[in-house]
C-alpha cells in the first residue's frame, strides 16, 4: 500500500506547521480556533453557508505553475486535506502592523458593523484582491456571495470591494509579490513522498494505490472535497468510519478537453468543472453561477457531486442534459455507465461498494444543439433548489430530431423527462411544441410536497422552465450558437 507517515503538514505565516494524533474529522476551524489561538476565523453555521469562517489556500501545483490561492469554508473541511498547502487567516494579512487593502477598505467605507462576520468578507475580499486588485461590482458580488452579513450592511462592505484597488498596494499579498521564490520553495518541499495514512484516514497518491486501498477497505467512507460529508460530522455529530481522501491522486484532476469532448477528473474542483462545462455550454451559465458560492465551489469536486446522488444536486440535471458517462473502477477493472443509468433509488447508485468513481465524460455533439440551464430556488445565491432543469435539443431544418431534458428536484433521483423528450421529437421548433412537453411532464413525475416546494409548484414550475427555454429558442435575438461543438448544417 505505500510507505506510512502520520504527520499532517503545511504551511502558515512561513512557517511549517505539523500536526499528529488529532481525529481526521478535525475541521480546519476548529484547529485554528482551539489549537493554534487563531480566533479571528468565526464559527457561524457550521455548515459553509455562512462564510465567517472563510479562509485562504494555497496549493504548489509544480514546476512553473504560479501558485493557487482560493477561499474555502473552514468549518467543513477537514484538516487533513491542506496536508502540503499553505493557510492563510484574517492574521496572516497584516504585515509589520500594515493592514491589507481590503482590511483598510473596511474600515474606510465603515463595512463593519456587530463585526462577527467581518473576518470572512476580509478573506472573500482578499482572495479576490490576489485574482483581481482593482475589481468592478460584479466581481466583488460574486466575490462575496458565500458571506451573510446578519446587520444587511452589504452596501458599504460592497464599496470596500470597490474601494482597495485605490489604496496603497498589500505588501506580501498581492498579485505581483505573493509567488516568490521562498514561497514556492517552501510549498514544494512539503510534497509528499511517502503517502500520508492516520489512523482513521489515508490519502493515496496513486490510481493503483487508490483501486488497492478501496478493495481492502470496502466499508470506508471516499473523502473528497467534504463539503457534504462535513455536515455529517459538525451538524449530525456522526462518527465516520475510515475515510479515503481522493485528494491527492493526480489522476482524479485531470481536466481534459478537445473537440471529442471534456473529460473531467473526478477530483476537479467544481469552480473549475462548471467553467470548463460553461466556456463549452454557455447556456449552463445560470445553473453554474447559482450551484453555491466560491468557497464551496473551491472545495467541493464535481466528481463527489454526481457520486452523492442527490435528487436536488444541481450538477446531474446539466449532466443528464450532455448525455454524461461515468468512469468507474473497481481493482484494476474499469468499466463505463451512462449517468443517466447510475442512479438506481434515492440516495443510491450502480456503483459497488469496492467502487470508485474516476472521471465523467461529456461527449462532443454533432449537428445542430441547443442548450439551457435553469435553477430556482428562493434565493439566488447560496440555495438549495426546488427545482433545476438542463435542457439540450438538436434541431434539423426548424424540427426537433433528439432532445434530452434532465431534472432535479421532481424525483428521488435526477432524472430524464422520457414522455417529455418524446413530444419533443419530431415536433418542430415553436411555442406550441414545448406546451405539449410541458404537459408531459406529469406523466414523467410525481414530485413530493416538502419544505422547499409542493408536489405542484415543481411540476408546474419545471413546465414553465421548458417552456421558457422554448421561447428562448424561437426569440431571434437568442438564435445563436451556444456550444463550441456546434455544427450548423
């Protein structure tokens, strides 16, 4: 399996933090608070909604990459996941007594009000200071939408967003001077040799070693990104069994993309997942920019997404749409299964229980496709859906010749609209057509009553879905290309 060593390190302020005999379940937050005395960071939700617990990480991606820093919720992620990375807190900004820009903004545009979530809008801010110093509006909205501000102060906290590119530039944390030489020296000394195995955890750094570990422990839970699983232990109080952190298997980044298709890594981050599928699939844009917010997207992977099965999980409702494959290995054997076939019943898939899922595919499209995406819910950022549809149809000389309509939220599973899909073919492209799959739709469904929505506010509401992408399709002003792989006849 893989020489041992049972030290978690990484980096913080310059220096080598190693840490031993904590339980994996240790949430980052809950180290920096009760054993490093860094209680600037917040505990506010426990659960990555609120953002007062936003910090900074920073990842070697080798050789000449430049160094990565992106914000994550440190309430759900656990510590041994930044093993080889660097942590930077709300501390770790000042410099020599020096503010950062965005920490001086605050206090200029008076962004701070009871203060408690304060620390986390400074980390949003500061994350988008690394990418962007000077950024406009919407980056500083989109920037924050994973931060609550409970005083509704986010006027002025907005205008602090605007306001740090006019100020004198952050000594260590800016763009231009945070990839130094040291730093990235530091970062790569830290890669890891010998495969990181705790007690209760062990991070493969192969394919091979991964396919070993899971047929020897078949009743251990897969880690990816955490950001579901982290529920588990800080909201249910669950104790987890043996966890397989996917993290550090190279394999599972791989993002590949051509005109065949995109193959995704089933460790990708879901930030750079959704921008590989909307630069492909612009009329996904909407679903990918309301899935959840940049911490969450940061952390969490597509590949632990479409493996959890959630019949409200925003990604399988698009992937369903793109006729998606899953990859899946099981010792040294591979095998490959339609999405739209994974999911058997709420909450369970095809996959064993020695199983793992290695990557999804997403097929080029020959001819003519049309694609739209749509979620609600009862906010726009940072909500779970009532409903999420993704829609993609090929049309021929104005008629319709394929149509797959993925859906979440109107199942126990994501699922296809077959009634629907099949009023659709042959049908030709105007209003009409789609009043008639959306009536279909009943006969796909029987959505359930519960907290978000009723049984007929998601039927009705996902037929007015299908026929909003209806008329989008017979407005003339969006008749326009929306893949890259689209070949007018």
């Amino acid at each position: 399996m893989g020489s041992r060593d049972d030290c978690i390190r990484f980096l913080l302020d310059g220096e080598v933090v190693e840490v031993s005999g904590l339980p994996a379940t240790t949430t980052v937050l809950d180290w920096l608070r009760d054993h490093a005395g860094r209680t600037g960071t917040k505990e506010g939700c426990a659960e990555g909604d609120c953002g007062a617990c936003t910090v900074l990480l920073g990842e070697y991606q080798g050789g000449n990459a430049p160094l990565r820093y992106r914000t994550f919720n440190s309430c759900i992620r656990f510590l041994p996941t930044i093993d080889g990375c660097e942590l930077v807190t709300v501390e770790s900004l000042v410099d020599d007594g020096v503010l950062h820009p965005a920490q001086r903004a605050l206090v200029a545009e008076h962004g701070s009000q009871c203060g408690f979530c304060t620390p986390g809008f400074v980390m949003s801010l500061a994350g988008l200071y690394l990418e962007q110093p000077a950024p406009d509006r919407e980056q500083v909205v989109r920037a924050i939408a994973g931060n609550l501000c409970r005083c509704t102060g986010y006027r002025p906290i907005i205008d602090a967003g605007l306001a740090m590119g006019g100020l004198e530039p952050a000594k260590t944390w800016h763009p231009e001077r945070v990839d130094t030489p040291a730093r990235r020296a530091a970062l790569a000394k830290l890669v890891r040799r010998r495969t990181l195995e705790l007690p209760d955890l062990v991070a493969p750094r192969s394919l091979d070693e991964l396919a070993s570990w899971r047929q020897a422990e078949p009743d251990a839970q897969l880690l990816a990104g955490g950001t579901d699983l982290g529920l588990e232990v800080t909201k249910a109080l669950r104790n987890l069994p043996k966890l397989i952190y996917t993290g550090q298997v190279p394999e599972l980044h791989v993002l590949e993309t051509a005109a065949a298709g995109l193959r995704i890594g089933a460790a990708v981050p879901l930030a750079d997942a959704w921008a590989a599928i909307v630069d492909a699939f612009p009329g996904f844009e909407e679903v990918a920019d309301r899935f959840a917010s940049p911490p969450v997207c940061h952390s969490g992977t597509l590949g632990g997404n479409v493996a959890n099965g959630s019949p409200i999980g925003d990604c399988m409702p698009v992937l369903l749409a793109l006729d998606a494959r899953v990859e899946l290995r099981r010792g040294a054997s591979v095998r490959e299964l339609s999405l739209a076939d994974f999911y058997l019943d709420y909450r369970r898939t095809a996959m064993a229980a020695d199983e793992f899922l290695v990557a999804i595919t997403i097929p080029g499209a020959q001819g003519c496709w049309h694609y739209a995406g749509y979620k609600l819910g009862k906010r726009w950022d940072q909500d779970i859906s009532a409903v999420c549809a993704g829609f993609a149809i090929q049309v021929d000389a104005k008629v319709i010749v394929a149509a797959r309509l993925g859906f979440g939220g109107m199942a126990g599973i994501p699922a296809r609209a077959p009634a629907a899909e099949a009023a659709l073919i042959g049908a030709t492209v105007e209003g009409a057509s789609f009043e008639v799959a959306a009536d279909a739709l009943a006969s796909d469904f029987e959505p359930i009553d519960d907290l978000r929505a009723s049984a007929s506010y998601r039927l009705i509401s996902a037929g007015n879905l299908l026929r909003r992408f209806g008329l989008a399709l017979t407005s003339e002003e969006q008749r326009k290309p929306l893949s890259v792989w689209e070949v007018t006849p």
